[in-house]
C-alpha cells in the first residue's frame, strides 16, 4: 500500500516525520482515554492506530471505505480483540447503540455529506458515549479557502465543528501543531540559538505534554517548544492570542444521555 498523502501508512515514513508524529499522537491521545471499552475507529485507514486502540479497549473494530486499506490493515496488524471490515462511514450498518467510543482522526473533511457520518456515529453510540475526531483547522491549512487538500470536501473552523456536534455535550478541544505570526517566528529563531540542543531532546520532548498548557508559560518561550521541540503534541485549547492557531483540532466529547465517558 502505497503513501499519497490521503492515508498514512506507517512504514513509509520515518518515524521523525512530522506527519507520522502527528497521527501517532492522535491515537496515543485516543488510546489513553478508551481503556475497556468497544471501541469503533471510523476511517481507519492502514490500521496501525486501530493497532494501538486494542492495547487498551475490551474490542476494536476499524472500519474503512478503502478495501485496500482494509486488506492492508490485516494483514499488518493483528490482535484477538480487533477486526477490520470495509464500511461506507455514512452507512456503518451496525446496530444501534453497538459502542461505547467511536475514535475518527481527520475523516470528516474528506466527507461529501458529513450530517450523513455523524448521524450514523450518534446511532452507533451508546448513550453517553465518548467521541474523539481530528479535523484541519480551515483558518490555517486553507488560509480562508474552501478547499486545500486535494482530497478533502470540505475544511471547518471550530465553531462549525461544535454546531455539526450540537448533539454532544462535555467538550475539551485540543490544539496540535501552532502557526503564528512571522514576528514571533523571528524571535523564537533567535532564542533557539541559546537553547542546547540535548534540552530540546530530552527535557522538552519527553514533557511537551505537560509544559505546553498555555496559562502556565509565556507565549514566546511556548512557541518555541511547539517549533523546536515537539510540534505534534496536543494541549488544551484556549489559547487567546490570534497571533497563535492551531493547524489540527482534536475534539472529544459525549453523546448527551447517560454517562460512559
């Protein structure tokens, strides 16, 4: 299965690449939060990170228009608790209620009829259950154009994602990957050369994830952990300053009903 840009597949990129990290992350993230639950992972894709899911959920199942990918999926990544079947996201045709979580990272953009997919997510889930998507940021990826990517729809901004998710409830949204103003750029440049490079290895990188929330540091020393340390982490979204947005947004939420997540 070959790399075009539409699916990551794991074993054609290094593992210092910036797109592997990114997705990588993603479902590091989703893992973490899926512990004993059935778990469904729309538009899976190769597999690798329906893979990871398994490690923590009671079952996974992935699901993906692309029969290639499907087939690549099983035969790469195998478990007693995982299946991949080949599904249309905006007919799943599993009964109602079959899911504790659904996990889909950059899926809806690529969709013709996103009501479509996310009506058959709220049907698949069980009340209360837990839903964790990735979707571009248009203010960034397209700089105000409708579409960027070649294979996608259609980008959102937040505020269209959370109307399309009126049906959830018990947000937290996630920023991964920080553009920002060429200024700041500029002086973050220049505070990198009095940085060592082993702080940027071992001190950053291995605690990105708990430096980087964005009420407990400065702007500019934050904007430099983003570029020279670990660009893919996720942190908590509620950053204020419009020099800063997100590339990535990772949203997770609830069904409104009874409580899983």
């Amino acid at each position: 299965m070959e790399f075009t840009g539409e699916r990551l597949v794991p074993k054609k990129l290094k593992v210092t690449d910036e797109t592997y990290q990114e997705h990588m992350e993603r479902y590091k993230f989703a893992a973490g939060l899926v512990g004993g639950m059935v778990v469904l992972d729309a538009a899976c894709g190769a597999g690798y990170g329906t893979r990871m899911l398994s490690e923590k959920a009671a079952s996974v199942i992935g699901i993906d228009i692309s029969d290639e990918a499907i087939q690549y999926a099983r035969q790469n990544y195998s478990a007693s608790n995982l299946k991949f079947e080949a599904k249309d996201l905006r007919q799943i045709i599993f009964p109602d209620a079959s899911f504790d979580a659904v996990v889909s990272f950059e899926t809806i953009e690529h969709i013709e009829n996103p009501e479509l997919f996310l009506d058959e997510i709220r049907r698949v889930l069980k009340p209360g259950g837990l839903l964790i998507l990735s979707t571009p940021n248009v203010e960034t990826s397209c700089e105000g154009a409708a579409v960027h990517v070649p294979f996608h729809v259609k980008e959102f901004t937040l505020s269209e994602m959370m109307t399309l998710l009126n049906d959830f409830t018990d947000f937290s949204v996630y920023a991964q990957k920080m553009t920002y103003h060429r200024r700041l750029y500029k002086k973050v440049r220049l505070l990198s050369r009095y940085v060592p490079e082993w702080i940027r290895e071992t001190i950053l990188r291995r605690w990105a994830h708990k430096i980087l929330t964005p009420h407990k540091i400065p702007v500019l020393l934050r904007i430099f952990i983003y570029e020279y340390a670990y660009k893919a982490a996720l942190i908590p979204c509620v950053e204020k300053n419009a020099a800063i947005k997100p590339t990535f947004f990772v949203i997770k939420c609830c069904l409104k009903g009874a409580e899983i997540c």
